[in-house]
C-alpha cells in the first residue's frame, strides 16, 4: 500500500472515531499531508453554526469553519461539481475560498454531497510541497469527501440531540427528560399488551471519595468509564438514561424483575472485572448498588403515576442495597 494512501485511511479513521464534535473539527483542520484546511458549509438558517460554536471546547484548535447561506456568492463554480477538483489556483474562481491567498498554487476543492445536493466544501491550497491530498486519485479524493460529509453529520445530529435536552453531555446516555418520555410509552405498551415493565436503578458506590480525594475531573472519568461497562449488558431494546450525578436507569420492556435480576449480576460482574481509571495513572476499585422493581400496569390507570411509582420502587430496592453495604441489588417485592 502506498504512502498516500496510508495517510488518506489513517487520517479517515481519525474523523470516524472522533468522540465529540471538537475533537472532529480539531482533526479536520489538517488534510492528511498536514496542510491547513477550510471546511466551508452552507447554512440558510445559521442552524449549524449554532449548533458548532454551541459545542466548540478550544476554538482556536478548530479547523477553519465558514458559514455561508449559499455557495453561489463564495464559489458558484463548485455548485456543479460532483467530483474533486485539484488544480492551480485562480484570483478569479478561488479569491473568496482563500482570503489573502494570492501566493497560492496547489488547490484541492472536494464538494460534500447530501442526497446529491452539494452542500459545503473541503478545501486546501499551499504554494509548495507538501501538496494538498498528493498522489491520490479523483476516485479516492470522492471517498474521502464522503467521509468528511457521514461523519460531521454524525456529530451535528449528537450536537441536536444534545441541544434538546435527551442526551447527557458526560455519559451519552439519555436524559432523564428522554427517560420520562420513554417510561410512560412502556407503560402503556404494557396495558395494552397486558404484560410487566421492569426497572433498575444503578447508583455508584462512594463515588464522593473519588472527588475528593482526586477532584471532580476524575470522578468524571470514573463515571463514563462505569457507564460504558453498564451499556455493554444492556440489551438494545431497553432503554437507558442517567438520572442523577451518579445514578442511571435501565428499562426493561415485557420483563419481570425476576428476569431483570441476571441483567443486575452482570452489572456487578462488569463493574467488579477491573479498577477504574480515573486518569493520570489513578486507578480506583468502584462498585455499584441496584435496585429493581416491576410493574404490570392496569388498563385505564394514570400512566405517569404509574411511571412515577415504578422508579420510587425500583430507588427504595437500591436504598436497601446500599444500607447492606452497597456492590449487591435488591428487588422490590411488588
């Protein structure tokens, strides 16, 4: 495999696991030979722009972001691209792309497309070597415009998601705005099908000493790291959402509590599997209380008020755990 071609699938693997919105932008501010680049998107309705400055933690780390209502007043050329474009630079077709840029030589113009429609542009210009995207083909230039496009849009649908309120910024769990919605459409899918809802409610044990002891950062860190291991057992058709500093909830549809019960074990077990780093080499032996419960919801009856003593059943079988000593679960006889 060819040294350009390295660079191109590393650097692509760069924006795909990306693990926020910031450290994306950050990574796409370089092409894979190391140049500068400017990702420009158009934007009628400053939406994006919103939502991008809304969740951009160092901005001077960022790559170059523009924002335009349309392409047609910056480079209506690009409006009838839909392949890459690498050439010599032009005051008349790329002035407004690159300010200042009159020195210029190499150009590298890749239209993002959505649905066919081009809606931004990546580009990259220098005077010398290295060479924007050098020795790659327009086929491979497409590919890479294509990742650019899948995994910023990623970002910019978590980056809504969080704006409405239904994801926790810390875990990427659901909120407990999300989990209140979601309970109430359990219940009622268990009055209809006449079936149980159950629920657990996971509580970190002595998570206070961690903050002390080593600061808010780090038992933050000790939190994603807890909540990754919890959402590796949990099925995908439940639903899960953090509650509190360091409590998190787990739903389960047409589900007893007695068969809710081995979804708690596994919870122990994963937690109990390795300490927790908690950053700069501090690790932490954590564990977690439970608490379950189960509802089989009548036809007719308050759906809130159902949900509402659902998780104070599930919280009354953790409270007991935790008076127990805490790393156990407890169900609450309904």
């Amino acid at each position: 495999m060819s040294a350009p071609l390295d660079r191109l699938l590393s650097w692509e693997q760069g924006l795909l696991q990306a693990e926020s919105l910031d450290r994306w932008l950050e990574h796409a501010g370089t092409t894979p030979d190391g140049v500068a680049a400017r990702l420009l998107l158009v934007d009628p309705t400053h939406e994006l722009q919103s939502l991008v400055q809304g969740s951009r933690e160092a901005e001077e780390t960022a790559a170059a972001l523009h924002f335009a209502p349309s392409l047609a007043g910056v480079a209506p050329q690009v409006l009838a691209m839909h392949a890459a474009w690498r050439g010599e630079y032009h005051a008349a077709d790329h002035a407004l792309l690159f300010p200042g840029g009159a020195l210029l030589h190499h150009v590298v113009l890749l239209p993002l497309l959505r649905s066919g429609q081009v809606v931004g542009l990546y580009t990259a210009a220098t005077l010398e070597a290295p060479v924007p995207f050098d020795g790659l083909g327009t086929s491979l230039l497409g590919h890479a415009a294509d990742v650019i496009i899948a995994s910023l849009d990623r970002h910019l649908e978590r980056a809504r998601v969080l704006r409405s309120g239904l994801l926790d910024p810390l875990t990427g769990w659901h909120s407990s705005r999300y989990l209140q919605s979601r309970l109430r459409e359990e219940i009622a899918r268990a009055q209809r099908e006449q079936c149980t809802v159950s629920c657990l409610i996971v509580d970190v044990d002595r998570l206070q000493s961690v903050n002390d002891e080593l600061g808010y950062g780090a038992g933050d860190r000790a939190l994603q790291e807890l909540a990754s291991r919890i959402e590796s057992q949990v099925r995908a058709s439940d639903a899960a959402a953090r509650i509190g500093s360091d409590a998190f909830v787990v739903v389960l549809p047409a589900t007893e509590a007695a068969r809710a019960a081995p979804l708690a074990r596994r919870i122990l077990d994963a937690v109990r599997s390795a300490p927790v780093d908690t950053g700069a080499g501090q690790l932490r032996e954590l564990r977690v209380s439970i608490g379950v419960a189960d509802c089989r919801p009548q036809a007719g009856h308050d759906r809130k008020n159902l949900a509402d003593q659902l998780l104070a059943d599930a919280m009354a079988a953790l409270h007991r755990a935790k008076r127990a000593g805490g790393d156990g679960f407890e169900i609450q006889a309904g």
